[in-house]
C-alpha cells in the first residue's frame, strides 16, 4: 500500500509541475510576512506605479498589487512609502520592507530577487523645443549635460552606457527632481520615465519629449536577500502571484483605474 501511495502522488507531481513545485503557503508566509504584516514599498517617484490621491493616501496598480498580496496571504498590509527608487533599494538593505516594486537592474539584483517584470516603460529624454536633439542618439556627445534621478533605473542604465556625456544627479526630492535640476541649473536634457516627461511636456510647451527611447524599464515586485540568497518560498510566491496578475487582467484594470497607460507584458515574459 505504501508503495502504491507513493506511485499516485509522483504521477500527481508529475502530471501538474505546479503542484510539484508550488511553495506551502505556510513558507511563503514566513518568508513574505514574517512580521504577521506584509511591509509593501510605494515608490511616488514612479508615477505610473503609484501616486498620492486627493486626500494624499497613495493609490495606484503597485498599492493594488501589495492590497492584493496581502489579501491571499491572509495578513494586514502597511504600506512603506518612499520619494524615488534609490530610496527603495537603501530600505531593502536596511530592511524596512518585505516587498517591493522597482526595475529590474543588475544593480539591486545584488541585494534584492526580482519576479518577472509586470510592467514595462519606456526612458527617453525631454529637451528645450529649440534643442538641436531630435534622436536618443543625438545626446551622448561632450559637454552635454544629462539630468537623472539618483539611483532611478535609467540613472543606473545610463551610468552604464554613456561615454561622452555627463550625468548630473538630482540627490532630494521626488521623481520631479531631475526636472527641476534641467530647467534651474539650465542643463541640455532631462532623463525619465516617458509618461512623467510627456505630463510635463503637455502643460509646459517650451518642452518637447523625444519619439524614441533609450531604455526599456522593466518594473517588477522583489524581496530582499538574505545574507545574499534568496528566500525560496517566498519568491516562487511571489513570482507566480505577478504571472497571475498579468494573465487574469488585474494589472491592466489597475492601470486604468489610476489614469495609466503602459504595456503588460505576456506570462513569463
């Protein structure tokens, strides 16, 4: 009898992969939660993942996406805001968050594991309408002058690959603070997240957002390391969580419901 049991629950693992390797509940919630409270980061310099509302509680598809989460585990829900997202990460490290909603970046992979991304948005850049820059391209050149947030995505992306240009770091504020940096130190372009720079643009007419982009932001949900290795239950979760709501449409009715537009990837992608 024995041996038969242990026949029907390999060919039940062998037939549904998810159920082999699917993490017990009670795991992931000790490597999510551990606190008994899902500690969710808000990051307001992104403000296609989240924004304040009239009354300044934040809303947006990552608040709906940490409401959601917490909901399936069974646990309260306090949201951990921040002012950009190298603040972010500095609160991974100092473990002030149990999940979060950054890009992913080679950087922070160090410190935090990443789901797939269940956003992706576009970095260009916003220029004077009188800027000879008509193309991405066009910037990279000497004595050209690139505002950035400190430690946003394209800050890190840019660090990366800009050879002769100069990147200028705006330290305080929130995802509005390379703007204001262009326009008050008078620099040549400003870098961001397309739909920031395009909002700026529409009410500022003396700016123009470049067609093109530079990078392809992929936002996703991470929890930090521990000790630098990954908590695995808590991670399979949490990736499987994100496939399911990309899939099942939630993500897209979050962006609407917060006024957003930006592209869903398909599962596993």
């Amino acid at each position: 009898m024995r041996v038969l049991r242990w026949m029907a629950l390999l060919m039940v693992a062998v037939a549904n992969p998810a159920f082999a390797q699917k993490a017990p509940l009670s795991e992931a919630l000790h490597d999510l939660a551990p606190s008994g409270t899902l500690r969710a980061a808000i990051n307001f310099g992104n403000s296609v993942l989240a924004q304040k509302g009239p009354d300044g509680a934040p809303r947006g598809v990552s608040v709906d996406l940490a409401t959601e989460l917490a909901t399936r585990l069974g646990v309260p829900v306090t949201l951990v805001p921040f002012e950009a997202a190298g603040k972010v990460f500095e609160g991974a490290k100092a473990g002030v968050w149990d999940v979060g909603f950054m890009a992913i970046e080679p950087v922070r992979a160090a410190e935090i594991t990443f789901t797939a991304p269940y956003v992706i948005i576009e970095g260009t850049y916003m220029v004077r309408r009188d800027s000879p820059f008509t193309d991405v391209g066009d910037v990279d050149k000497p004595n050209i002058k690139i505002a950035v947030g400190l430690g946003s995505a394209y800050d890190l992306y840019l660090t990366r690959t800009i050879k002769s240009a100069e990147l200028l770091r705006a330290k305080t504020g929130g995802g509005s603070a390379m703007i204001e940096m262009f326009i008050a130190d008078h620099l040549d372009v400003a870098a961001g997240v397309r739909q920031q720079l395009d909002a700026y643009a529409k009410d500022h007419p003396e700016m123009r957002v470049m067609p093109g982009h530079f990078q392809e932001i992929r936002q996703a949900m991470g929890m930090p390391r521990v000790e630098g290795q990954p908590r695995a239950a808590g991670a399979a979760y949490l990736a499987d969580f994100v496939e399911e709501m990309k899939t099942s449409g939630f993500v897209a009715e979050a962006l609407k419901r917060s006024g957003q537009v930006a592209q869903v990837p398909p599962a596993g992608k």
